[in-house]
C-alpha cells in the first residue's frame, strides 16, 4: 500500500514520514512532495491508496486538489493534516472527511490509516470534498455525512427525525432514507450536532430532532412520540428541562 505526503514543510514531511512507518504496517511506500501542483504530478505517477495532504500552503490550499485531478484519477483516501480551529473541525466531522492535528501524534496517525484503509474502494471522496469546502465556507451547517455499510449518505439536518444508540453503531431515522446504520457511537453526533439548537438528547440512548415530536406522554415515567411513530423515554434528571424546552417551541 502506498502513501504520499503533501506538505510545504519539509520538517512536518519528515515527521508524518516517521509516524507512518513505524505505525501503519500496511502502508509500505511513502512519497513526498512540497506543494500541491507537485502532489498532482505524483499522484498520477504512483497512484497512491493514501494522501496526506496539508490545508494551507503557498500558492494552492490542499482542498482545491479536486481542480487539478480528474474524477477517474481520485481513488485514493484523503487524510488533512491542519492546525484549523475547532469550527473546522466540525466541518470535517460532518463531512466524514478524516484530519490530524498538528502537532501530529502516533495515535492519531494510527487511527486516521486505519479508518482510510476501511473506505478504499468505495471513498465518494469528490462527493466528501465538495461538501467540505461547502462546509467551511458557510457557518450554517446544513448536512452531514453518514458512514454506512454502502458508502457515505449526506443527509441534512432538517431531515433527520431522530438518532438512537445501538452499541458501537447508531441508527439515523431520516424522512428521505429511512433507517441509516452508521458506523459511529451516538457520542460522536452528541458531540458534533451539539451547536444545532433542534437536537436534544432527552435520555443517553436517544437524540432527537425537537421538530419532529409528535406528542408528549405523562404516564409511565414520561415519554415522548416521534413523527415516525418511535417512543422516547425521557429520562427524570432530564423531565423538568424538556418540559420547560417544549412549552416554548413554536
């Protein structure tokens, strides 16, 4: 498997090189290059599985990497290697687009390989990058991508009625899709809709979309009834300020 580093910094190539080689066994060739229109050169040189590629550098921006390779040319994994804010970040959770922060630790390259070589072959990497820029460009978060057993489904926000945990998974009940299966805890979506006001996690196995409750039970302890039928328990530490939230929507 091979791997190529585009990166300004000739130190930060060096560094990312170390920590590919001595924690991803399967990956074993690694190229380099120092700017994007190089990168371009080798990727259709050595068609690489996996590229490292640096946000900010002179001349071109890592994300515009889509302007210089045809579509065809794109099946490899993209991993960013940024010093972006904590708003960036989102816009590349949303995107299921993997990152590591620099300063670059072993872990996180580990983690980031081993989540790239799970999406080979099936990447929709042109479908991810577009809604990433479409991301970091516009503060208003308007959809997020699903990793799933076919690939990646981006649904918007507004569209989703509920998520629940199941284990290591989470099922997305959407009004476009159905039932999504995705491949991440429901700590993950906790952490990232948190900014979105019409997400509420009413219990720690359920987070809901407020604009789709259907009605709110008293009886058995309190639930509540979602637009797709689905009953919600609310849990008691939680009763007092779902109330309080529902009686002022609309």
């Amino acid at each position: 498997m091979k791997a190529l580093i585009i990166d300004d910094e000739k130190k930060a190539r060096q560094v990312l090189r170390i920590l590919i080689e001595e924690n991803c066994p399967k990956i074993t060739q690694v190229f380099e290059a120092e700017d994007l229109l190089s990168g371009v050169e080798l990727i259709k040189k050595e068609t690489p599985n996996i590229l490292f590629l640096d946000i900010e550098m002179p001349e071109h921006s890592g994300l515009e990497i889509l302007n210089f390779i045809e579509k065809e040319v794109c099946n490899f994994e993209i991993i960013f290697t940024t010093a972006y804010s904590e708003y960036a970040i989102q816009a590349f959770q949303l995107s299921a687009i993997d990152y590591l922060l620099k300063p670059v630790r072993p872990s996180q390259v580990k983690e980031a390989v081993g989540k790239a070589i799970a999406f080979l072959g099936n990447t929709q990497i042109n479908q991810r990058l577009t809604e990433l820029k479409t991301s970091l460009q516009d503060s208003n978060f308007k959809k997020i991508g699903l990793p799933n057993a076919d690939g990646i489904k981006f649904v918007n926000f507004t569209d989703i009625i509920m998520l629940e945990a199941d284990g290591m998974y989470t099922i997305v009940s959407t009004t476009t899709d159905g039932n999504i299966l995705v491949s991440k805890p429901l700590k993950f979506f906790v952490e990232i809709l948190q900014s979105i006001k019409t997400f509420y996690r009413p219990h720690r196995s359920h987070l809901i979309n407020l604009s789709y409750i259907k009605e709110y039970i008293k009886k058995d302890g309190g639930y509540i009834v979602m637009d797709n039928n689905e009953s919600v328990s609310v849990s008691k530490d939680k009763r007092e300020e779902f109330l309080t939230i529902v009686q002022n929507i609309g």
